[in-house]
C-alpha cells in the first residue's frame, strides 16, 4: 500500500522525511489539483440555487479526494487514503450469492422496493427496539438519493450540525433551500446544540425564511462521535416546539465501537416526526451497491412525506436495482453469518480508528476518543504557529493540501464539513489501511492483531513519519 521512507536528521536532531518522490525517483511536485479540492477560504453557507444551475455544483469533496488519490497512485506515486469514507471490507460470500442468484431479475420493481427488502427492513428495525410496517419503508438506490428525496419533499430550509456530512448542505442548495448549520455541542458529534437549534429557527423566521428539518448523523461523519441521549432529548423537544421533521442518518449505526453503549435514536423521543434512513454501505461495505431504506414515521405527517417522497422516486430513480434489493434483503435478515461479519468489521474499524488517533494524540494534537466507524477529527491548533511559520499554512484547506503534496496523505478538512477556513481540524479515515488486494483485507478481517499486520503496520508508521517531519 505504502512505501516507509527512512528520514533524515533535521537541525533539532529528528529524523526527518525527504522530500517525497515518486516510485521511479523524480520528485513529485504539487498538485493543481489539489487546489481545486481544497480552495483558500471555507464556502459560504449555501444560498438557494436555481434548479437551472444545479450543473455547477462541484464534485462531492469525498469522492474528488478519492479519485485524486487514486490518480497518483496509477502515475506511481506512494499514497496513504485517509480521505474517502469507504469501509474497505469485501461483499461477503451470501450477498454476492445472492446477487448472483437474482441477476436474472431485470425487471421493475414497485417504487417502494420489492416487499422482501421492505419486510426484512421493517425486521431490522423492529430487532433494535423500534416496531416497523413494510409499508412504512421506502427504498433507494442508496441513503443519498432518499436524503435528497426528503429535503424535496419537505421543501423548507434544513438546520445541520457544524460540522456535518458533506452532502447534507449541498444538496440543500442543488434544490433552492438553504442549509444553516449549528454547532455542536462540546465532545459530541453529528447533532446541533438544541439551544442552538431553536435560535436558528428563530432567526430564519425573522429573515422571512422556514427551517422544517433537522438532520442528525447517529453515530457522525466527520467526527465519528456519537450524540448523548439528553441532548438528543432535548432536540426533539426543540423539533416538537417549531414543527420540524428530524431526519435521522444511521448509516454507521451498527458500528459503534462499544456495542453495549445506549444508542440514541430520536425514534425514541419524538417517533411522531423522525425518519430514519440507513444502508448496508458501511455495516456491510457494499457501497458500490447501490442501496438504502428509509423508515417513514406513522403518523399523519409521515403519511404525507411517505407519498411525496415516492413521487419524487418515481421520477428521479423509478426503482432500485431489483438483484441489489435481492442481496440487500439477505443483508437486512440478519443471518449468524452476516451478524458475525458485521461484529468483525466493526471490531476492526475500532483497533485500527484508535491506533491512529493514537499517533495523533502521541503528536500532542487534539484528537476527541473515535467511538464508532473508522473516522477521526484530529485538530492541528496546537501547532498553529508552527505550521505558519514553517510551512506558511494558516487554514486547514492548506494543510490538507501540504499533507497531500508533500506527502501524498489524503486528508479533508474542516471547512469541507461547514466549518471556518482557519480551522485547523482534519477529517481522516482509517478503513482503506486493510489492505489493497481481496486477500489482504480478508486477512486483516480475521487477524486477532491486525496492526501487526505488514501493511497495517507501515501505513501507522508512515503516520507517525508524517507527524514528526511536521512537528515543532
């Protein structure tokens, strides 16, 4: 995956890295491209875009990095893939099975999704406390396009945490409603601050616009945190309070490190106006599938946004894809198999999110515990300073930029996530250092150490080779 380069001794005695090259030895040189991805200043909070004008959206920042990262890597170039959020695991066994089996099924299927994906769903759900009719269930052709599909359908600005999803804001802005984010509160991820919540609506109010959403990520991306119960609580109070359908993104749900700990669905305090959304793209690694739910809420309001979200199925997506929704019921029944792989994969997402936010905190930085998926959100303002002194980097758009052209990690920053320019933080993913080949991931899904692992073992310590040609 990687190549460790011995480093040379800088002026304070620390072995330093050279100058990185490519695998034939020229010198590499920075990247135009990488000034695309990462532009100087943090963007606006999006404003509403004409439909007219939705072409010039760019390319997702995820999937920009990654197609970035995979470019150097065909030109010979040594990378580490720490920006795009795929879970790096194979399909398993049964699911390709299955896909096989149902490959002959070319068919449409009901907008909704065949009953069986809608039935197993519902299943799913029900196993996790949280009783569901089929009918309540739509599916999608993944949880993005049903995201969308219900910030159309509610048709009103969306409230989102600061930092959130990449997604969520954009595709606020692709229908002419406008995202306000609100921050955080301190330790947690993926929720808005419900003070903060009922301010936003207020001031929308007052600026003659509706906020009718909010979105909350259980457990987060970019973060990888997870919302505390009471605050969770007391969101749903503020969404009761102003008339707001909570969206509910789960899609790590089933990835939380300690499965043991309560998980905080606002399903539990507000079931009246949640929806909840989820896939089998992270628990599953099956994102190249293509496939998602989404449980609409049973009452009056539910009713209505169940019916508009499936005209607007019918006319952006028609259906989804009738063998993928054949697997994704396999996925969603939860067989011995499946749950055993999914208690696997999560434990691997764990040691290996926590070894690296270990090289982070050993570099003195601020790096908040990952509690679930493969995500940290390490923050660079300790070395702030430094970094602009040495390197002239003064905005996290920079460092990402400097991490990539220098040393060919791929990194997102902050204000990729809605946050300030100047902001030092960094989002990085750890789930594409199992390895490159079928082989190698496998091994490192049954491995009872897999940070002894060669390639497990040299990603971290090119990390730690980073950080310390970086440090002061």
């Amino acid at each position: 995956m990687l190549t460790h380069r011995s480093g040379q001794a800088g002026q304070s005695g620390r072995r330093r890295s050279p100058i990185p090259r490519h695998s034939h030895g020229a010198v590499r040189r920075p990247s135009p491209r990488s000034k695309e991805l990462w532009p100087e200043q943090a963007p606006p909070a999006p404003a509403p875009v004409p439909p007219a004008l939705a072409a010039a959206i760019p390319v997702s920042a995820t999937l920009a990095a990654n197609e970035a990262l995979a470019i150097r890597r065909l030109s010979g170039e040594t990378v580490l893939p720490l920006a795009f959020g795929e879970a790096g695991l194979p399909a398993h066994p049964m699911l390709r099975d299955a896909l096989a089996a149902a490959s002959g099924g070319n068919s449409y299927s009901p907008v909704a999704g065949l009953a069986t994906l809608r039935q197993a769903a519902a299943g799913y759900w029900a196993r996790r406390g949280l009783p569901t009719s089929a009918d309540s269930v739509i599916c999608g052709p993944g949880s993005k396009p049903l995201l969308f599909g219900l910030l159309l359908a509610i048709g009103a600005d969306v409230a989102v945490a600061r930092p959130s999803w990449v997604s969520y804001a954009a595709q606020a802005s692709m229908i002419g409603v406008r995202a306000h984010f609100v921050p955080t509160p301190p330790g947690q991820g993926g929720i808005s601050d419900p003070d903060g919540l009922a301010r936003a609506v207020e001031a929308a109010r007052q600026d003659g616009r509706r906020i009718g959403s909010v979105v909350v990520t259980l457990p987060d991306n970019p973060t990888g945190r997870l919302a505390r119960p009471g605050t969770v609580r007391e969101l749903c109070d503020v969404a009761a309070a102003y008339d707001l359908i909570i969206i509910s993104d789960e899609i790590y749900r089933d990835l939380v490190h300690d499965p043991g700990a309560p998980f905080p669905s606002p399903t539990a305090f507000a079931p009246e106006r949640t929806v909840v959304t989820t896939s089998l793209s992270k628990s599953l690694a099956l994102g190249g599938w293509r496939i998602g739910v989404a449980r609409l809420p049973d009452s009056p309001a539910g009713h209505g946004l169940r019916d508009r979200l499936l005209g607007i199925g019918s006319e952006i997506w028609s259906a989804p894809s009738v063998p993928v929704q054949h697997a994704a019921a396999v996925g969603f029944n939860e067989p011995p198999d499946i749950t055993e792989r999914i208690a696997r994969s999560r434990s691997l997402h764990a040691t290996v999110a926590h070894a690296v936010a270990g090289r982070f905190a050993a570099a003195r930085l601020l790096v908040p515990t990952p509690e679930a998926a493969f995500y940290l959100y390490p923050d660079f303002a300790p070395w702030r300073e430094h970094l602009r002194g040495r390197f002239g980097i003064a905005t996290g758009a920079a460092l990402a930029r400097h991490l990539l052209d220098r040393y060919g990690v791929g990194v997102l920053p902050a204000s990729t996530f809605g946050e300030d320019a100047g902001a030092l933080r960094v989002r990085v993913a750890t789930s594409l250092l199992y390895g490159e080949t079928v082989e190698q991931r496998e091994c490192a899904l049954a491995a009872a150490q897999p940070l002894a692992l060669p390639w497990i073992s040299a990603a971290l310590a090119r990390i730690d080779e980073v950080l310390a040609d970086l440090a002061p």
